[in-house]
C-alpha cells in the first residue's frame, strides 16, 4: 500500500488499529493483507463488515507464500453491492511454522520489481 500510494492522493487506514472509519468520501477503496489460512487477515474482512458502505469501487492487495488468492475478502464484499475493480498478488516474506527453520521463504518480497507491478496496476485501475 506504501508504495502504491506514493504520487497518489490516498489516505492510509490501520484497519488492526482502527476499527472504524468514514468511507463514504472515498472513490476508490483498497483491501490490503497478507494471506493467513488461506484468508486475508479477521482485522480487514472484520473492517470490511463494520465500515465499507454500499455501491463502493474497491479492489485488493495481497502478500502471500504463493498460494494466496483473494476468495475471502470478495466475499467479504459481496453484500455491499461493491464492484470490484481488481486485484494484484504477489509473494511476501514467509516465516510460518517450519518455514521459519530453514530462514523463511520469499526472503526479499515484495522486491522492487513486485512494487512496480503493484504501481502498474494501481495506476491502471485510477485512468
Ligand atoms: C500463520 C500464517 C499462515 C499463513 N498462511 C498462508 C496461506 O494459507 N497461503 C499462503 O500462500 N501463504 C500463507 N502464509 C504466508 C503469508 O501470507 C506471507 O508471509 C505474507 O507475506 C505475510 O504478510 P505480512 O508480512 O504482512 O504478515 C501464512 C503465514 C503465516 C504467518
């Protein structure tokens, strides 16, 4: 989201440490996380719930071992009539369980080249 919001008028919103926010003013919504069983983080799809209002253009950002996808959180904004605008995936640093002992895996992701993808995309959803 960081590297997204650079050159972009974007606010960015904690959703682990702020549990409500007015998204009504907001063109745009975006849904960021990394993947945990299969799902984006309970603080977001739980943001989701209490906060995104009806009819909203959202998409999704998410990290993950490789295996992640955005099941969860579309499903998350199913009931808020949102249209989806898109989603971007890429790998993120992986220390879970066993992983952790042979020093993680996707040591260095999001790399450079992942962020610029992550840009590319985030501007192809704003033209
Ligand atoms: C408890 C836990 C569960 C995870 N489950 C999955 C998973 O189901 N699929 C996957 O591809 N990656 C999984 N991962 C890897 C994370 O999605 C990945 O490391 C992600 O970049 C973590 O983002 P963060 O650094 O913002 O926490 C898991 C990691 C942890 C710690």
């Amino acid at each position: 989201m960081d590297a997204i919001a650079q050159g972009h008028d974007v606010d960015l919103i904690d959703a682990s440490s702020q549990k409500h926010a007015e998204l009504g003013q907001y063109d745009l919504i975006g849904f960021a996380s990394g993947i945990y069983g299969g799902s984006f983080h309970p603080d977001v799809l739980d943001f989701v719930k209490r906060n995104l209002t009806e009819g909203k253009r959202v998409f999704f950002l998410y990290t993950s071992a490789g295996l992640g996808n955005a099941k969860s959180i579309a499903k998350a904004v199913e009931g808020k009539s949102a249209v989806v605008a898109g989603e971007f995936g890429c790998k993120g640093f992986n220390t879970f369980g066993p992983f952790k002992l042979i020093g993680g895996t996707g040591k260095g992701h999001p790399d450079e080249t992942d962020l610029e993808n992550a840009r590319r995309f985030f501007d192809s959803i704003c033209e």
